[in-house]
C-alpha cells in the first residue's frame, strides 16, 4: 500500500488540498501522508510519469512547477522525469503543460472512456476518496476494468 500512498501524496501535493472526503456512498478510508516529506513525493512523482500519465494527464501543471514543488532541479526532470510527447512526436520540455501523449479518441476506443485529467482530483475528490479509489478500484465491480 505504500506505493499507492506516495501517488495520493504526489497528486494531492501537486496543488494545494482543500477538500475533504467527497463521499459517495461507500466507506472512506483515511490516509496519513506527509506533505513535507520530499523524497516520498518524488517517488510518487516518478512513478506517475511512468505510468499513470500515459492516460492521465496533469494539464494544469507545468513540469517545472511540479520540479519546484518537489525541490528538485528543473534539468534533472527534464532529463530523467519526462516520457511524454506532443501532437507532433516532439518530446514535452519542462515549460511544457504535464499532458498525456494519449489522444481523448484513442482512449475513448480502447476504454470506452476517456480517462479524466487529475490535476484537480485531489482538491474535488479529497485525498481520503483517492486513497480509498487507488486501494478498491480492483475490486468494485462497477469500475472500468483495463485487462480483459
Ligand atoms: C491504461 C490507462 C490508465 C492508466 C495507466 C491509469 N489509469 Fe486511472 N483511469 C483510467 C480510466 C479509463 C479511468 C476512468 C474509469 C471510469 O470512469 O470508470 C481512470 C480513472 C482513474 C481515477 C478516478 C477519477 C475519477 O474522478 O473518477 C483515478 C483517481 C485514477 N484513474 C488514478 C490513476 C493513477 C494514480 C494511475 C497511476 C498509478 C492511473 N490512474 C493509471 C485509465 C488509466
């Protein structure tokens, strides 16, 4: 469960957390996650570029806002922290908006649905509702299955 964590405190850190456990019926785990603690976002981090954003992208974060929040130097993102691409096949630059190279028509064929841009799911959803979505998605039936 730890990797899960660093992901929800990696999104939920990328901007500022105001919102509480959006509910929705279900039970709410709580998380504790250290927002200060820069190394577990920078794992979190890393492990978001390399696999979440190949449909999820952070539209409203650019790479080198997310490379200040996480203390690190913008050329070390640039090099080891970028895998995305623009419409045109050109590798993002760290000025670059946190898009996924996945097009919206791409994935509407091969999910059925286009998965949402999580800039802003900690701060609409909550960190509690992400934690508890990351840990039980596998198991609630009524979610979008990605394997056959
Ligand atoms: C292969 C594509 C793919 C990858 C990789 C992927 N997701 Fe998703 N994700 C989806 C799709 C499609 C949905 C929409 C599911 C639905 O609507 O039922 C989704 C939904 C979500 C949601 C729910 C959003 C909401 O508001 O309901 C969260 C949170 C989420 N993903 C987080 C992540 C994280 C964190 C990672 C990386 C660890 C990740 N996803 C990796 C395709 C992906």
């Amino acid at each position: 469960m730890l990797g899960r964590k660093l992901i929800v405190a990696a999104v939920a850190c990328f901007l500022p957390v105001f919102a509480q456990a959006a509910g929705g019926g279900g039970h709410i785990e709580t998380v504790h996650i250290q927002p200060d603690n820069k190394a577990s976002l920078q794992r979190g981090a890393r492990t978001y570029v390399n696999y979440c954003i190949g449909c999820h992208s952070l539209k409203y974060l650019r790479y080198n806002r997310m490379a200040e929040d996480l203390g690190l130097p913008a050329d070390i993102v640039e090099d080891n922290l970028i895998f995305t691409s623009n419409e045109d096949g050109e590798h993002h630059k760290v000025t670059d908006m946190m898009h996924s190279s996945m097009t919206t028509e791409y994935a509407k064929g091969a999910f059925g649905v286009a998965p949402p841009d999580l800039s802003l799911i900690a701060r609409s959803r909550g960190i509690d509702w992400l934690y508890t979505y990351l840990t039980t998605f596998h198991i609630d039936e009524s979610r979008t299955r990605y394997w056959p």
